[in-house]
C-alpha cells in the first residue's frame, strides 16, 4: 500500500470509530425510545399483548433519531433478512 492509501484508510477507521462512540452516547431522548421499543416489545410478545404495542413500535423504529443510531451501529448488529 502506498502511503497514502494507508492514510485515507486510516482516516476512514478513526472516522468510523469516532461515529459509532457517538452512538454509544445516548441522548435522553433517544434513551427514552430505545426503552420504550424494549417495552412495547416485551408487552406485544406476552399474552396479554395489545395491537397498540405494535403501532407504537412501527413509529419508534420509523423515528429519526432512532434510524440514524440504528445506522450508526450497524456494523455490530445482525443483518435483516430479505
């Protein structure tokens, strides 16, 4: 590798670094949904699981803030399936 390949790569691994140790920082907000995705779940599996546990969590999974930590982690998360 050049030396200047080695940078740009470099550079692209810090900025990487960087991007998911931010996501790692949670904002309030963004703790607060992410609690609440984990509720809702748990209430929609039990059996006494409400249909308006299911609309609450399409909104949060369609919320932006919760999309863009999503991104943020998605090298460390499973890959969906088609």
């Amino acid at each position: 590798m050049t030396m200047n390949v080695q940078r740009s790569v470099a550079r692209d691994i810090k900025r990487d670094q960087a991007r998911q140790k931010a996501a790692l920082t949670l904002a309030p907000t963004l703790a607060s949904k992410l609690v609440s995705i984990v509720v809702h779940a748990e209430e929609m599996m039990g059996s006494d699981g409400h249909r308006f546990n299911r609309i609450a969590l399409k909104g949060l999974l369609a919320d932006g803030e919760v999309q863009a930590w999503a991104q943020a982690l998605s090298v460390l998360a499973p890959r969906k399936r088609k």
